[in-house]
C-alpha cells in the first residue's frame, strides 16, 4: 500500500469517527434499555401498617390506648426500623406525664378531648390509626344497662372489647374542636354502633355478644 492510499485511509477514518462514536453510544443506551433489571420486590409489596399501640393512663391504669400506624407506605425492614427507633417514639414518656397534668380525671376524660391533646405528640412517620377508651372502670362505663336494649350486656370481654368506645384515623384528625363528632362502639350493631354524644351504657345485647 502506498503512502498516499495510507493518507486517504486515515483521513476517511477520521471523518468517520465522531459518526462511529454516536452509534456506539446509541447501541449501549439500547442494550442497556433491553437488559431487565431485577424487581425490587419488597418496595413493591410496600403498604401502610400498623406499629404498636401506646397506652396513657392514670393509676388505676384507665384511660386510652391509641394504635398508631405508618403515615407511608413502607418496607418490612423499613417498618422494623421504625418500630425500634428511639427518636421517634421518644414523645411517649412526654405525653404519658403532660396527660396527668393537664387532665384531672381521665376515667371520665371525653374520647375527642383526648384525641385534640394527642395530636400535639408524635413523629412525621407515623400516624394515629384509631383510639380506644381503656382500663377497667372505663371499660366498665360501657357496659351499664341500656333500656332501649333487651337483655343488654354487662360486661366487656377483653379479648373482643365489643361495646368499648372507640374513634377512628378521620375522627382524629378531621375533627377541630368544633362541630358534630361521631362515638363509635366496636363490634356493635345499627343503630347502636355510633352515637352524636358519649353514652356511657351497653350498645348490644347478650345475644349479639361476638363469641
């Protein structure tokens, strides 16, 4: 070959080169798009839960318990992290001695009362699911004779706190502190299931009693 053909040759390359380059870029981004990645399939199985419930309560142990919950979907290891970490559940202390402060009496403490003083408490991460009245004279609040009910129930059983008193994630935090409020009465039947007031007596019969 001819010093002259080695000349055209290299200068015909060269041309070619920046040419050569964007398609060598453009087959790596198409290879790149037909190689799958592996699923992440524990974010995909991501969802809101449920963490642990948190009592505050006065020394005879009546008062409520709140379930709170994640405020995201979230992992199972991230729901581990959440469930351990100090920093976000370090209010509960807090809370447990500002309720004994604030209230007198929280045997008889209104259930949307309590709700308004514990939005004031928590972490960004987790939310409350829903609240319940607890303790054994609280307990016992709820299941007074109820006349409008035959045969109504006088007690509660602890294992499916039918007739307790309860108020859900939107009563909690869509209620102001104004306006119409909903008792709810778990596990219990129309029309006794809510009310627009705390009745303190039984909302369902002996024979309606969850076994």
């Amino acid at each position: 070959m001819s010093e002259d053909e080695k000349i055209i040759r290299w200068m015909i390359l060269a041309k070619l080169s920046p040419v050569l380059f964007i398609m060598l870029i453009v087959f790596i981004g198409i290879v790149k798009g037909c190689v799958s990645e592996e699923p992440d399939i524990e974010r995909q199985n991501a969802r809101q839960e449920s963490i642990k419930d948190v009592y505050v309560v006065d020394g005879g142990y009546n008062g409520f318990r709140i379930r709170y919950g994640t405020a995201d979907k979230v992992t199972e290891t991230e729901w581990g992290n959440i469930l351990v970490a100090d920093s976000i559940w370090q209010f509960e202390e807090q809370m447990q001695k500002d309720a004994l402060v604030q209230f007198d009496d929280l045997l008889h403490l209104d259930i949307y009362e309590f709700a308004q003083f514990a939005k004031n408490y928590g972490h960004k991460d987790i939310t409350m699911e829903y609240i319940f009245v607890s303790g054994p004279e609280k307990r016992n609040l709820y299941s007074r004779p109820n006349p409008k009910i035959k045969n109504s129930a006088e007690w509660i059983d602890s294992n499916t706190n039918q007739g307790l008193l309860w108020i859900d994630h939107n009563d909690i935090y869509f209620y102001d502190g104004k306006g119409p409020k909903t008792y709810r009465y778990y596990k219990c039947s129309y029309p006794f299931d809510t009310s627009a007031t705390d009745e303190r007596f039984s909302h369902f019969s002996e024979d309606q009693r969850v076994r």
